[in-house]
C-alpha cells in the first residue's frame, strides 16, 4: 500500500486519515483552483491574434475590392454572376495562402506583378491551417452583424463576457482577491470541487488503489509487499505492481477528474452554470450529452494514461534510483540524498506539467453529438427562452476564458498550445487593478465598466493596449503556454523538500 500517505495515521486509523485529509484540502483549495485556471486558460499571442484577424481582413477586403471593380467598369449580368461567386468564396470557404498577406512583428511578404523579395512569413502553411479555423472566431461581427468574442484577451475587451476573469500573469494571491471580489464568484467560489477532490482521493487511496494492488500481489505471488521497497534486495516485482495499482486506479477514477475540473473551471453565474457543484450527477450530464464513452475513450485518454503512469512511476522509482544507482544513501548522506530528490522531483515537474496541461484543456471541452437542450426543456417557452435552455444545457462557460475551438487529441493540442499562445502577454491597465476583474463589487467596478464602454464601440473594433506589454522572451516564450504556474510549484517543492530534511533531523 502507499505507505508514505498514511504512515502517520496508522494502516487502521482511516477516519483520522480522511479527516486530515479533508482539512488539508480546505487550506490548499484555493492556490489549486488558481493553479487549474492557469492551466485553461486561453490567451492567445498577439502575433497570432493579428495574424488571424489579417487573414479574415484579406478575405473580406478582396471581396470589396471585387465588388467595385464590377461596378466601375458597369459589368453585364455574367459579371453579375462572377461576383456572386467571389462573394460565395470570401465568406470563409477557401484556405488562405503564406503568402496572402502581410505578418506582423516586421516580416511581410511582397506580392504582385512588381514583387521584388519576399520574406519567410513566421508560421508554415500547416500551422495556417489553425489559423484559418479561428479566423471566424476572431472576427469583431458574424455574417449577420452581431458582436462576437475577439482574440485578444484584455479585460477591456468590450466583447468579454462580464463572468470571465483572467489569472495569468497575476501572482496567486492576486488571482485569489481577484476571484472574491468577481461578481459572479466571491469567497466561496475558493472552495469549488472541495469534496468531489477529498472523495476521490479517499476512495483512490483507501478502497480501489489498495484492492487493485492486494489482487496483484496475489495473482504474481509477491509476499513482501509490506516492506518498503528501499529495504528489498529485488525490489523490481513490488514496484511494479505498486505503480500499476496507482495507474489503473487513476484511470478507473478519471470520471471524477473530469467532473472535478469542470465544476471548478465553470462559472457560478446561475445563468451561465452548467453543473451543479454539491453532487455526482454532472457525471449523469456528460454521458447523456457526450455519450458513456466521453468518460474514458475520448481525446484526453492518451493524456490521461501517460500521466496516470508517469506520477507513479517518478513517485516511487526516484528513491530507488537515487540511492542504488547513485549510490547517495539517506543513511549515510542525508543532505546530499535530499538534493538529489529535489532534483527528481524538479524533472519530474518538467516533465509532467506539459502532459497535465494538456489533459485539464480536454477535459474542458464539451464535445459531442447531443449537446443540447432536452426536449422537454423546450416546451413552454418562447424565442429567449429557447435559447437559453439550450445555453444551460450544452454550453459550457468557463471563470477563465478557454479555447472556443475544440483540440482534436493530446499532441493536437500542445501544438496549437505552442502556437496560439507561445508568449505570456499582460496589459499594463489590467495589472494595475489586478485584485478587481470586470462585473466586480470592488472600488473599481464602475471605472471598468466605463472603460470597456469607451473602448471600441464608438468604430465596432477592438484592439489590444499596446502600452505596458510584458512578454516572457527567449528560449523559454514557444513553451511557456505549457507551464503556468511552474514557479509556485516549484517553491512548493523546495518547501516541502526543507521541512522533510528538518523533520529528519
């Protein structure tokens, strides 16, 4: 069994271990929710953001273009048709060339007849194709006029829903006041999947971990399963056996992983709120609107397994390596030994934290065939009505703002992640009120509000503030989408490394 997390309960002392547990769960809900949103949210470089919002212009502007040629030169009705058809083509049908426009950042391409040189434009033709999805998400109004969501992701936004607050770039107690003082949230929201998160961790480690390990124990003859694993002479069977009860309990229990993630991601406005967060039934919810198989074999099971492996596999293969293979003992070298283990511990973070991005982004998507409104929450109402039921039903909208363009699988996902949002970009306006988002009931609410209400409504465009951007540079910007939060665990594991070598002592 997992000796290291009971070890000072006692293996029958289960109350005592799940109220600890409960109680620990209290104190770091909050830095794990603001850790989770992290991990979501969808902010999009804006490099990319212009460069999609530069392919919708191109396709928008040649139609234009095409229209007053015609009129000029007083076509007959086969110019007519010709247009027609131009204006079929430019609604989006089409893929656009690397060399259809110009790029931001400096480089732009030359084209024409009188074309002299030509620059390489900074994403290949694959990476157009992500482009030419979210072009029509980016755009400021739809084919009938309305205001849609734009790239960018400034708190000025005027197209932002009023729910939606921003974590990144902000430290953790930053994210933290800033989620009290949300409208939509307040205090309590700190606690969201508190006991979803202490039910699955007590029946991972008290009922389907050890069932799974006992029965493997058994079926492989292994005898001295009660013995840690540093005191045995092979101690290859019994960490085998223990790391795959680990992962097969994982992946048993993922359903509450995902149901975790998404009452903790979604929004508390009633109107907005998808699942309800004081019981199971979100689980229910999902198999009837994405079917029983958005439980286990959907695009985050590849995701899901390598994590669910890996955890285990660093947890329990890292003290045997370092003092066999390394031949650092803890006996004999303790201090050297817990170094060693930060070191571990620090891979093991570099490591892991790119795959677990990825998975808590898949399971925030809703995807599937029926993801709408039931019948019966129709009858009775009218043409609001009928929307919002539908909105309430299969719509899911986030605290954060996540990524309105599905991921197709894991290595999907972490590409468009590298591409999409590869520089970490903070407005300077939204920093400075950082402990007061949008629709807040702090001292600053109404000079949001009449911000958003100066800021490109007057022209029907918005544009990102420019004064004030911070970018993460370097050799680290391409990934940095995969690691948010990497600092604060970090200090977590140096924290927790010294009072491990001071309770030792």
């Amino acid at each position: 069994m997992d000796v290291d997390e009971r070890a000072m309960f006692g293996e029958d002392n289960n109350g005592r271990f799940a109220l600890a547990k409960f109680a620990a769960g209290i104190f770091s809900s909050p830095a794990e929710l603001v850790s989770l949103l992290r991990m979501v949210q969808y902010c999009p470089s804006t490099q990319y953001v212009n460069a999609s919002q530069q392919v919708d212009s191109k396709r928008t502007g040649g139609h234009e273009s095409d229209n007053e040629s015609v009129s000029d030169h007083g076509n007959d009705a086969n110019d007519s048709d010709s247009d027609a058809e131009d204006q079929d083509i430019s609604d989006g049908e089409t893929e656009v060339e690397p060399d259809a426009y110009d790029y931001p950042g400096g480089s732009s391409t030359a084209y024409g007849k009188n074309a002299a040189t030509t620059t390489t434009p900074p994403f290949s033709e694959t990476d157009l194709e992500s482009i030419n999805e979210s072009a029509a998400l980016l755009k400021n109004t739809d084919s009938e006029g309305y205001i849609i969501r734009s790239g960018g992701n400034d708190e000025n936004d005027p197209t932002r829903p009023p729910f939606e607050i921003s974590v990144v770039g902000l430290s953790t107690f930053q994210a933290i006041s800033k989620i009290i003082y949300c409208e939509s949230e307040g205090f309590w929201s700190l606690w969201k999947g508190l006991f979803i998160t202490w039910f699955h961790e007590m029946t991972h480690f008290l009922l389907v971990q050890p069932s799974i390990e006992q029965s493997l124990n058994d079926a492989f003859d292994i005898r001295d399963d009660t013995i840690p694993t540093a005191h045995l002479e092979n101690p290859i069977p019994t960490l085998a056996t223990l790391i795959a009860s680990h992962a097969l309990s994982g992946i048993l229990l993922s359903p509450l992983e995902l149901v975790r993630t998404r009452i903790m991601v979604q929004t508390s406005n009633s109107y907005h709120q998808k699942y309800k967060t004081t019981s199971l039934s979100a689980i229910t919810q999902i198999v009837r609107e994405e079917g029983p198989g958005a439980l286990y074999f959907s695009r985050r099971m590849g995701a899901m397994v390598l994590l669910k492996t890996l955890t285990p596999l660093f947890k329990y293969a890292s003290p045997l390596l370092v003092e066999r293979v390394f031949g650092i003992e803890q006996e004999t070298r303790p201090i050297v030994n817990e170094v060693a283990m930060l070191g571990m511990e620090m891979m093991q973070l570099l490591i892991l934290m790119p795959i677990e991005t990825v998975l808590r982004r898949l399971e925030c998507q809703v995807v599937g065939r029926f993801v709408a409104a039931a019948p019966d929450d129709l009858q009775g109402v009218g043409e609001f009505g009928e929307g919002a039921a539908k909105r309430k039903s299969g719509a899911f909208s986030g605290m954060v703002r996540v990524n309105a363009i599905p991921y197709t699988g894991m290595w999907n996902c972490a590409r468009r992640i590298i591409l999409e949002e590869g520089t970490i970009e903070v407005s300077a306006s939204s920093s400075k009120n950082n402990q007061h988002g949008s629709g807040s009931s702090g001292p600053n609410r109404g000079g949001g509000s009449e911000s958003r209400k100066k800021r490109g409504r007057k022209t029907g465009k918005w544009h990102p503030t420019e004064k004030g951007k911070q970018k993460n540079g370097g050799w680290f910007a391409p990934i940095s989408g995969l690691y948010r939060g990497l600092r604060l665990r970090m200090y977590v594991n140096v924290t927790v490394s010294l009072l491990r070598a001071f309770a030792e002592e």
